[in-house]
C-alpha cells in the first residue's frame, strides 16, 4: 500500500511503526472472512481492511470525523486478521496509533470521557474494585474455596527449588479467587514455589485500550522495575493466567522500543513471561490426577490463540490429562467480551457470545473452560452450564 504521510508525522516512532505497517498490506481481503463484527454488520468500514483506510486517511492528514472513532470502537481488538493475513500486517499496533490519532483529532464528548476515565480508575484499582464487588456480590463469578486456600497456604511455607512471579491480576482476585489459588497449588504439586504480585500491579491493558496510552506507559515500567528485581532474585518465569495480561506484558518490548532506558529491560520482562499453558508444556504433569470420561469444551479467548500465537496448546494439554475435549465450531472467532467491549458495544457483543454459546454447547458439555477472566465472567452471563478457568480442573 503506498502512503503519504507528512514529513513531520513520519519522522516520529509512531509515524513510521505506521508507515511500516501499511505499506506491508496488499488490500488481499483474506481479513474480512477472519473479523467479527464485518461478519455481523457486513459493512468494509467495520472490517480490518476498512479500518486501516480509515487509519491512513488520518495519518496523511485529511479530515476525520467522529463517525471514524466509531468504526474503530466497533473493533474488537481480537486480531483473528492477523493470524489469517498472508503479508503478517501488525494490524493491532496500527490501530493502537489509528485510535490515539482520530481521538485527538476528533475529540469524543466530555461525558464520553468521563466515563471511560472513571472505568479506567475503577477496573485498575484493585482496592476500589473489591470494595465495590464487596457492595455487590452478586457480581462475582465464585467465592473462595476455604479448604483450597488452606491447601496453598500451607505449601508455601515448604522449601521450593524453583520459583516463579504469577501476576494476580486487577479484577480477577475480586471475581474468581479461585483462579489464582488452583494455579498457586497445581504449581506446587510440580515442585514449584509462586511470588504472586500485588493486585496494584495491574498489567496497564485497562488504561492502553481505553485512552489512557501515558498512564499505561507508567504502570507498565513500575511493572517493569519491580519484576526485573524479582527475576534478579531467582524467579526464573513471569507467569500470566489471565490471556488478556498475557499479551499485554508480551507487547512491553514493542510499547517500549524506543525508550533508551526501559527498552532492554522490558525485552527482559518479555523474554521471560509465559501463559501457563506455556509453562505447564514443559513441566512433568504425572504428579496431576487424570480425568477420564469428562466431557468439556474449550473456548480459546483471542488474546491466546491470535494474541500470543498459542492456539491448541490447553487442548493439548487437557487431552494428555484424560478430558474429553469437544470440537468447536468457528472456534477463532470472538466471544464478545474483548476486555471493556462488552460495555460500551452491548448489542454486539451479546450477539457475538450468543452465536459462541451455541457452537460451545453443541456437544453438550459439562463444563465450559477458558483461559481469561473476561471470556469467563462475559460466558456465564449467557449460560447456565458452568463456565470455569482451564487450570481449576487440574
């Protein structure tokens, strides 16, 4: 795609990521088969390839108008074009640029702003968060096990020959504890000990994707400085259970290239950051109790599978321990939950989870699985069949 941005604009990092980025698409349309909202509303604009015009458009300094933002907004980020284009365009990294641009360019409506503002607050606070879940429990997806957290507090204390930093989370401790307690003791049950990190240590994907680009940059080198520390003492993997985290500390090197101080050491921090299913791969599970005859199903959240490039790795895994592992019908397509979208595009996103409810439960599960908080807590909004984190079955 040939392009032609300002020589001022081009001569910024940002300008030329984005110029890089276009001129390596070749308008194939192989994206538009692989997006879910094209495939819902039909409409080029709402597509990839429509997308990135609309992009280019603004970098090459032509008006942009509110109905552009819209467009963008109706993006779920999932990045299924990504796995499914031939010519490997970064299209995340473009919209990332696409969408700080039009937002300055057309700013939204003060209330807009606002509201995103107070979202941003209130989901990367953790204390704010549990005080609020504590006024509304009926929000919560599960309460904590009792006997399993006596189980994993009584593990820690026995002397671990390998370590590893499992990042909490912001919501997930509040909405499902039990993630982070049967990741802690399935870890132990391998011989390996776990440093969880404070819940204020929000990974920064709340406040990068709701235009909060400089708070995020900020959480993200406090992140980076207090993990580095820990890998200095021993810990030999950063792990996230959460696929949304994942791929956000996964992108820490990219956020950051460009800064002579953090880049090396956020190259680190990538370089030693694993999902669990990762993780897991390359541990001897014999010492983990095998299931036969359950039947499940596993929803593969978009950050995993297209994120993070780790398509039927839990598959794998869950199917070497026995489960019965059903088949999924357009499996790489979105659920709907895509971090905050399920609030501000709630027809959409109740249209996407429906149509991924239906393929789920075709083979009449007994349990829906997945590996992300927001996939998990979007799904059982939709279905009375339980819907739980991969890792609780282990």
């Amino acid at each position: 795609m040939q392009t032609h941005i300002p020589v001022d604009l081009l001569n910024t990092p940002q300008g030329q990521t984005a110029d890089k980025i276009l001129r390596s698409c070749v308008h194939c349309g192989f994206c538009l088969s692989a997006c879910p909202t094209y495939g819902i509303l039909g409409d080029e604009l709402d597509s990839p390839r429509g997308r990135i015009y609309l992009i280019k458009n603004a970098l090459e300094g032509n008006a942009v108008s509110e109905n552009s933002l819209i467009h963008l907004d109706r993006c779920l980020t999932c990045r299924s074009c990504e796995t499914t284009c031939p010519s490997g365009v970064e299209y995340g990294h473009l919209l990332d640029i696409g969408r700080d641009l039009i937002e300055e360019k057309s700013p939204r409506p003060w209330h807009q702003r606002l509201f995103r503002w107070s979202l941003r607050k209130t989901l990367g606070t953790p204390w704010l968060f549990n005080a609020l879940t504590a006024l509304w429990p009926f929000a919560k997806h599960s309460l904590e096990n009792a006997q399993l957290k006596k189980l994993v507090e009584a593990a820690s204390k026995q002397p671990f020959q390998k370590q590893v930093l499992l990042v909490s989370g912001c919501v997930q401790p509040a909405l499902a504890p039990n993630i982070n307690l049967a990741t802690r003791n399935v870890l132990h049950k391998l011989g390996i000990g776990v440093i969880e990190t404070p819940q204020s240590q929000c990974c920064g994907a709340i406040d990068h994707h709701l235009s909060g680009s400089q708070d995020a940059l900020k959480q993200v080198k406090r992140n980076i400085d207090a993990w580095c520390a820990e890998l200095d003492h021993g810990v030999e993997a950063i792990i996230s259970n959460a696929s949304g985290c994942g791929v956000m500390i996964k992108d820490y090197a990219h956020l950051l290239k460009d800064d002579a101080e953090y880049a090396e050491k956020a190259r680190r921090i990538v370089a030693h950051t694993q999902d669990i299913s990762e993780y897991l791969l390359k541990q001897d599970l014999t010492p983990l109790q095998r299931r036969k005859h359950q039947k499940i199903v596993f929803q593969s959240p978009c950050t995993l599978q297209h994120g993070q490039k780790l398509a039927g790795l839990v598959e794998t895994t869950l199917k070497s321990l026995g489960f019965e592992v059903s088949p999924v019908k357009d499996a790489h397509l979105c659920c709907g939950s895509a971090g905050t979208y399920s609030i501000f595009q709630k027809s959409l996103s109740e249209q996407l989870r429906d149509n991924k409810l239906q393929n789920l439960h075709e083979h009449e599960p007994s349990v829906i699985v997945t590996a992300n908080i927001g996939c998990l807590m979007h799904l059982q909004k939709g279905t009375k069949t339980p819907v739980k984190h991969w890792i609780e079955l282990l």
